[in-house]
C-alpha cells in the first residue's frame, strides 16, 4: 500500500527527510492504533513496555504493516507483543556473554583480530528479538563522547586489531558529522584494515542512505555496510534504491537476518528474501540463531529448524543466496555454524572414501585421493618474503 495513503497529511519532502521520520516515530499504542487495528496481545505487549523497553517505529517502517492481520512480519519485528513479558528457562541480560569480553564501554573484544564498536545506543526501529536490547532499549547508560574517545584508544592500543564492527544500536542515528568523525577516527589507525557499518536503515528507514551518505562512507573504504533484512515484504523499491545507492558508490552489503519463529521461518521465505537481495546486489551472510535475550522466546526457533531449513535452501536457490547458520554461543564464546550433515558415512573396505547424500537424497561416493598430505611446500617460501608486518596504511584517508 502506498504510504501517502496511511500518512494523508504528510509532504513528500518530510517523508523522504530521514529526520522527519525519526521525530515522527510511532511510540504508543495511540500511534500505533492510528496505522493497525491492534491485537489484543500487541495491546498487552505494548502496555507492558511501557517504562520497560522503548518502542519507536518509524512512519516508513509502519507504512509496510499489514493493518488487518497481528500474524504480519513487520507487526512482529516492532510492536512489542505479551509474550515479552514471559521468562523461558536459560533467557539471559546479556545472552552472548558480551560484559564479560568489555574492555571499555564502547568496545566488545571477543576474537583477537575483531572488535564490535558500539557507537550509540539509539535505533529508528527497536527490534522486538534485539539481542543486544539491554543496550538498546534504555536500560545501560548511552554512549557519550568520552566512550567514543576511549573506544578510539582501545582500537589503537591494540595492534592485533584489524576489523572493527561498528554496531550499536544503529550508528546511522548519528548525524554525517558523527558518523564521519569515528570512521576518520578508525581509519586513521594503522591496524586497522577492514570496517563494517552494522546498520537496519536500508530496512527501517532507507531515506537515510542519501547520496552523501553513500560516498561518505565510500571514503573509508575497504568498509562494508552490514544490513538486517528479515522478510521479503521489507524489500521495497525505497529499501532498494538504499541498498544500490550504497553499492553504486563501491560500498559493499552484506545482509544478516535474524531467523525468527512465525515472521520468517520458512525456507520459502528466505529464499525469496535473499533471491530479493541478491537482486539488489545485496549478498546474505549469516542467518542468525535467536539469542537468549530477555523476553525473545516467543520468537525463537528450535536449533533443528534452522539446520532444515538450510536443507531445503540448498540445491533450490543460488548458492550466494544461502547464508551461513550462525549461532552465538551463550556465555561467550563466539559464533558457531550449524549445517546440514551430507556425510553419510566412510566406504567399505579396499575402497577408501566417504559416501555423501545430494541435495535430492541420492548416495554418492567420493573416493579418497592416492595422497592426503596435504601440507603446501611454497607457504613458507612465499611468507618468508613477505614483511614482518602487515603492510599498514594501505586505507588511509
Ligand atoms: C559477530 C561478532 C564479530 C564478527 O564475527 P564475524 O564472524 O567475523 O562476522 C566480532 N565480534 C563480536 C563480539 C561478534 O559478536
Ligand atoms: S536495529 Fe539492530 S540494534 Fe537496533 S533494535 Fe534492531 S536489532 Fe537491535
């Protein structure tokens, strides 16, 4: 539905002015009420909210909810529904065991060569499965300038670190000049070789990826916007044109959805969400497993779901359209990845290799090759004539 038809009285020009759409943000079950006939569980979830979590839905993102039906995927990603006050066995405050890896306040260190940056704590949509909704809905102080600054000295203190993930919340709340400044600011640090920009406003507000945006960021490079995409009804030419104005200027995108029971846990879906994608030159990386977050277990799926659902992906779409199953161990230790087993078990005797299934189910032997060592003997002369140290500054702004 177009959107001029729920919003009447809106201008074009705020419409397309992403500050317009955070200011205007849906708050309450009288905002939310005026674009859906709420469901008694959402009028519930919304109560309990309230003083709890945040909720904000920008006019956009509401403008793609189905007004009729509580079942719809945008409904379920926003509007907070009863089951958020319900407590599952194993829910956790702080469900990846990110405090414990939290050097400073802005810094998440769990693998030597990777940090997450958490830039802010503000989104234009709060996600009702957020993961990291002890940070995003309110409850942790924000991160100031001070925590920026400290951040900057972490990264740079620690030569080992060369990826940082600069997350949140949603860094794209922050203003071009913000956003300019910590980029600049990591950019500037040797070490550093690859930034990622973890954002949802291609998907919750895609007026934020203007033009000077997109070169902005092209300035930085080599740095890939990470976006979070769920559902194939959040493809829209507005999401679209985000996405492209991105990669047009040489910013790469990755998607990472969150597989979440009854808004996207279907291998139909996925598959026509990342065929969607794909077509917008966007590529699908992790599927992500549900984590323990508070309040989240209404949308999590069994571990074996997600694995069958990669099974019926598998053959029936292009493999870039395949993401990886991720999930992030509860406690801290890191991400894992589940697939499907193809193996189904080792040859007979005086045959030596593995026979497989295909996609379709039929056997098929791989036989082993006549050598298994498989040590390469150039590795060493090759990095014997490299520098010692990685070569530092190739970015440089
Ligand atoms: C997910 C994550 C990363 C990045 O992991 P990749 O597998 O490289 O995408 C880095 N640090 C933390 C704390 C993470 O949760
Ligand atoms: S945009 Fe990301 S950080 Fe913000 S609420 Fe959604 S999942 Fe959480």
């Amino acid at each position: 539905m177009d959107w001029r038809a729920r919003f009447p009285d809106v201008s074009e020009r705020d419409w397309r002015d992403w500050r317009w759409q955070h200011r205007n943000a849906l708050r309450t079950a009288e905002d939310l009420g005026r674009v859906v006939a709420l469901t008694d569980g959402e009028r519930a979830g919304l109560a309990h909210a309230l003083g709890r979590t945040r909720v904000a839905v920008t006019p956009y993102y509401a403008s793609l909810m189905d007004p009729v039906h509580g079942s719809c995927p945008i409904r379920m990603q926003s509007i907070p529904l009863a089951g958020e006050a319900a407590e599952a066995p194993g829910d956790l405050r702080d469900p990846v065991g990110e405090e414990t890896h939290r050097p400073a306040r802005a810094i998440v260190h769990k693998y030597r060569d990777r940090v997450l940056f958490l830039a802010v704590d503000r989104c234009s949509v709060y996600c009702r499965h957020c993961t990291r909704r002890r940070i995003t809905f309110g409850a942790d102080a924000g991160f100031d300038r001070d925590a920026i600054d400290e951040g900057l000295a972490y990264v740079r203190a620690h030569r080992e670190v060369r990826d940082v993930i600069v997350s949140g919340g949603d860094p794209l709340v922050l203003s071009d000049e913000r956003l300019d400044a910590l980029l600049g600011g990591l950019r500037a640090i040797p070490h550093v070789q690859l930034l990622r920009v973890a954002t949802r406003a291609p998907v919750t507000c895609p007026m934020r990826l203007t033009p000077a945006l997109a070169a902005l960021l092209r300035r930085h490079a080599p740095l890939f916007v990470v976006t979070h995409f769920n559902h194939p009804v959040e493809v829209t030419p507005d999401a679209r044109a985000a996405c492209e104005a991105l990669v047009d200027h040489g910013v790469p995108v990755e998607n990472q959805s969150v597989l979440l029971r009854g808004v996207n846990s279907s291998a139909r879906l996925l598959i026509d969400l990342n065929e969607r994608l794909l077509a917008c030159r966007v590529r699908p990386y992790y599927l992500h497993q549900g984590d323990l977050a508070e309040g989240t277990a209404h949308l999590r799926t069994p571990l074996e779901a997600g694995v069958a659902i990669l099974e019926q992906m598998r053959g029936r779409t292009s493999g870039l359209a395949i993401p990886h199953l991720a999930v992030d161990l509860p406690g801290g230790g890191g991400k894992v990845t589940l697939s499907p087993d193809y193996v189904l078990g080792p040859g007979e005797e005086g045959a030596p290799g593995h026979w497989l299934r295909s996609w379709r189910g039929a056997r098929h032997f791989y036989p082993e090759p006549p050598e298994a060592d498989c040590t390469c003997p150039h590795e060493a002369v090759y990095y014997a004539r490299e520098p010692a140290e990685p070569p530092a500054g190739e970015g440089d702004a």
